[in-house]
C-alpha cells in the first residue's frame, strides 16, 4: 500500500484524537521501522489493519465507522493534493465514472507495482449509478468513505446503499447512489 494512505491516516489520527494516540497507536510492535512511515514508501496493508484496529480499541470507536471516516477524509486530501483529477469532472458521477478507466490506469503509470482494486461503474441514468468494488484488501469501508467524501466535494445530495457481494463483503460490495436532489 503507499505510504501516503498511511501518512493521512496518521494525519486524521493527530487531528482527531491527538498527538498522543497517534504516538500510542504508533508504538505497537510489528510494524514497519517503527511506524516511521513515508508518503513514497511502500507498506503491507495489514499494518493499516493494525492501525485501525488500535485506534478502534483505544478510541471505542467501531473499526469500520474509524474507516468510513477515513475515507472521507481521504478523498478531500487527494482532490486537493490531485486536483488534475478532480477538476475536469463537473458532478460526482462524472468522476466516480473514470475510476478505473482513467485514475487507476494512471495511477499504475505511477507506481506499476500498485494493487489497485477493480471499480467498474454502471450508470443507470442521470440519478442512479451502481459501482462494484473488488479488492484483495478487506477496506470497502474504506471505499465507502471515499465515495462519500466524493459526493460531498462535489456538493451533492445523494443516498448511498452498500451490499456486500459474496461471503467477504469487506472485500467485495455494491454500492448504489441515487441523487436525491438537483445535479449541481
């Protein structure tokens, strides 16, 4: 996974609940020259898994809300730090839409080593748009959050509905989102 997931993570971490958790949830064993991450660096995605897991149980929080939670947060990092991908879309869908065709396949430009996940997106019509997310990463809740944090930089009131797709619908899901208001 890219350092840089893990360096916002941390940044979320300090923001929310402190230099001192983030020190706390930092300092467990195992983890990559003592949680001493780098936004270029390259990391096993179960130190993320660690991570959230000692936040969830320091905090009292859920797991999977710390996650959607996170995705949120993400995506306005990443809109603002990649505006090159944001800008040319003028809705939400628009951008979900170039996913995988676009972002992802640039992305692998980047970093040809990247295990990105599959995000094939279906519109339905100017309201409904159905996007499956695979990953051999257990993190749609991760996705879910991303999702959400999209409809909300663009501005735009929808309802997101998620169904996991086989046994593990932490790596398998389909999420449904309708606008429930004018396109903006």
């Amino acid at each position: 996974m890219r350092g840089l997931i893990f360096t916002e993570f941390i940044a979320l971490v300090e923001e929310k609940f402190g230099l001192a958790m983030s020190d706390d949830i930092l300092s467990q064993p195992g983890l990559t020259d003592g949680g001493a991450y780098t936004s270029v660096g390259n990391y096993d995605h179960r130190e993320m898994l660690a991570l959230v897991t000692a936040l969830a149980e320091r905090s009292g929080l859920p797991a999977d809300e710390l996650c959607r939670v996170f995705g949120e947060w993400l995506f306005t990092k990443l809109a603002r730090g990649f505006d090159f991908a944001v800008k040319p879309h003028r809705d939400a869908f628009s951008f979900l839409q170039s996913l995988d065709g676009v972002i992802h396949v640039e992305v692998k430009k980047l970093y040809p080593d990247a295990r990105l996940p599959s995000v094939p997106v279906t519109r339905c019509d100017e309201r409904e748009l159905v996007m499956e997310y695979r990953s051999e990463r257990p993190f749609a809740d991760v996705a879910e959050g991303l999702i959400r944090g999209c409809l909300a930089w663009y501005g735009e009131r929808a309802t997101l509905h998620r169904e996991p797709l086989g046994a593990d619908g932490a790596r398998a899901a389909r999420f449904t989102v309708n606008r429930t208001g004018a396109r903006p």
